[in-house]
C-alpha cells in the first residue's frame, strides 16, 4: 500500500513535465487525446514498408494519412501494412513503430519524461492479445501504460453516467470489431464483442461488385461508396453514384452507376449480425437493468454508426429509443483521457486490467 501511495505520487508529479495521452488504437484509425486539449491526433491505422520487412519509409515518417493514400498504389517494393486487425495486433512491430510514431508526435521533445498512455482495447481480447498491446506501447516510450475496455471508454466519452448504479447501454461500431456493451456502478454487466464492423461493410460492398457487375473495387473505393451511398434503412430520396473499377473478364478499367438500394443489400449481412448481437446482449440483461433501458435506450458510437439509417434500423429491430452520440467518431478518444484525469477513481478497473497482463 505504501509503495502504491508512493508510485501513484511520483506519477502525478512527473505527469506535470510529461503530456500523458489517451489512446483509442483502432484497426481503422487511431486517436490521441490529451486532457485540457481534446483530440490532437486522429490518423489512419497504417503504416508503409519496404517489402518483405518491417522498414517503415521516409525514415519513420510514413504513417498514418501518408500510408493510407499508398495502398493499391505502391510498387512491388512497397507494402502498406494495416498492423491490427479485427481490434487485435496482427504485426508487433510495425504496431510498435505505429504507436511510438503517434506518441513521439505528441509528447513532441519532452524526451526525459515519458508520457503515462491510457489505451482502449476490445473487451473481448484474450490476456495474450492485452499483453501484446501492453508491451507495444512501452516499447513504444510510455512511462506507464494503463488498459481499459472500449466500452466504459466509449460510455464515458458519450457522456453517460457510467458511475450510476443504473444501465447505460454502448454500441460502438469500429474498423475491426463492434464493441456492445450494457454497463452499471463503472463496470460492464453484460457484453458482446464481434469482429465484425466498418471493414466487413467494405468488403461486402467489394463482394457484391465483384458478383453482381464482375468489377473489381480497391478497399478504398469501397469505402467512399458505403460513405456517400451506403444505408442501413430505406431513405426518403434513394441516392446514385458512378463507380469505377477493372472488368474481371475483359481486364480494362470500367465504371457502372450504382444506388443506394444496391448498396444497401449488400450490406444486409454485416448489418444484420450487428443487429443480432445487440439483441442477444439485451436477452443477458438482468429484468431490472432491462427496465432502465426502456427509458434511457442505446447510444450509438464509432465511425460505423454515421452509416445512414443504421439507428432507424436498431430502433425498430429493438424496440428501444436510440441516440447516436455527439462526435461519434471520438469517443473511445474521449473517455480514455477521462479515465487518465480519474485514475485514482477507476483504478480499480484499471488495476484488473492490468493484472491480466
């Protein structure tokens, strides 16, 4: 207790020359946060390599926007790497050279003090997949490395009052996994991790494509088309858009001009499995927690939430009111710099955390 007393002292007192950081890793994208300044950083989750190695290019410097707009374009020579996948670390190194990249722009030349790093991770990753983000990020040069679940990150984020002994439900729709979760007095009562997300609907829309028009889509053109066209629900005035892609059979580039209603079948499977795992979390609730969500219903965060009518679509599968929240896209971010401020209040999820790793 005393040496604990001493550690969580010392830490508050370098943390005033260090700018410690909220981390929301994600297999899309990943966001820093730092208290008093909101989110700093937001950048794709990509990093570029020599071939065959994991030599980051520009010496260091191609990662993030400058990766992401490499792929599909890079010579044999070059790789552009997406190091997580489905909310997991797939490369250790090349995540290390990710995140030390993203902690170094931050924490800019305050070289002797380390900066203390609050990450979120899914909550269905197992204690080896923990310890492998746990270890990148120290390798990385953080002082002090704290995990906590993304569904109490994205709660505390979304501005629910997660402390409260009543239910708050989360859904947070992300490149890799859908994190759903109902939470109560700061801890998760029930929970649904499924890795299937903002990535699936991609290449749904590449599979459909491909099957319907025998065109081949870049991971990038699908992910314009379910941005601008893409829908969970019927809309008022169905949208269109031409597409371009090569011909599978004649092995020429060709467009096609496709809509909404197109693109919306193609995405009923990954849709329809998020909507299945919200229903089976709210089947494990208890009555009384159940009872609350019949007044405060679900809150919808992540990036994968802005695709239209997908609220419409929950509500009326479940019956529940359903908000999406405010900046969807940076609450993760969020609640991990709330969790760096509150340390000392949510250590003890924190500290079970860690004991896992």
């Amino acid at each position: 207790m005393v040496l604990q007393l001493i550690n969580n002292s010392l830490n508050r007192f370098l943390g005033i020359f260090s700018t410690d950081m909220g981390i929301d890793l994600g297999t899309a994208n990943t966001l820093v946060c730092v208290r008093g300044e909101g989110v700093v950083l937001s950048e794709p989750s990509v990093v570029a390599v020599k071939a065959g190695t994991n030599q980051v290019l520009l010496g260091g410097q191609a990662v993030g926007r400058v990766a992401k707009e490499m792929i599909g374009r890079t010579p044999g020579s070059i790789e552009s790497i997406r190091p997580l996948k489905d909310g997991v670390i797939a490369d250790f190194e090349v995540t290390e050279a990710l995140l030390k990249y993203f902690i170094t722009r931050v924490h800019k030349r305050k070289r002797f003090f380390s900066p203390r790093v609050v990450i979120a991770v899914p909550s269905g990753i197992t204690a080896v997949e923990k310890r492998a983000v746990y270890n990148s990020a120290e390798r990385a040069g953080a002082r002090k490395v704290y995990l906590v679940e993304e569904p109490r990150a994205a709660g505390l984020g979304a501005g629910l009052e997660i402390e409260e002994p009543i239910a708050s439900m989360v859904v947070d729709i992300g490149g890799g996994t859908t994190e759903i979760a109902v939470i109560s007095l700061a801890d998760v009562v029930t929970s649904v991790s499924l890795r299937v997300a903002g990535d699936d609907m991609d290449e749904a829309i590449i599979q459909y494509m491909k099957k319907t028009y025998n065109i081949l889509l870049g991971e990038l053109t699908a992910e314009q088309i379910k941005i601008k066209i893409g829908s969970a629900h019927p809309l008022e005035e169905e949208l269109s858009l031409e597409v371009k892609g090569r011909d599978l059979i004649a092995g020429l580039p060709r467009s096609v001009k496709i809509n909404s209603e197109e693109i919306r079948e193609a995405l009923r499977e990954p849709v329809s499995a998020i909507v299945e795992g919200i229903k089976e979390t709210l089947e494990k609730t208890d009555p009384e927690l159940s009872a609350d969500l019949v007044e405060r219903g679900l809150v919808l965060c992540g990036g994968g939430v802005l695709l239209r009518g997908l609220d419409q679509l929950i509500a009326r599968e479940t019956g529940l009111p359903v908000r999406i929240a405010d900046d969807p896209l940076t609450c993760v971010a969020r609640g991990t710099a709330i969790f760096l401020e509150k340390l000392d209040q949510y250590s003890s999820v924190l500290d079970a955390i860690e004991d896992d790793v």
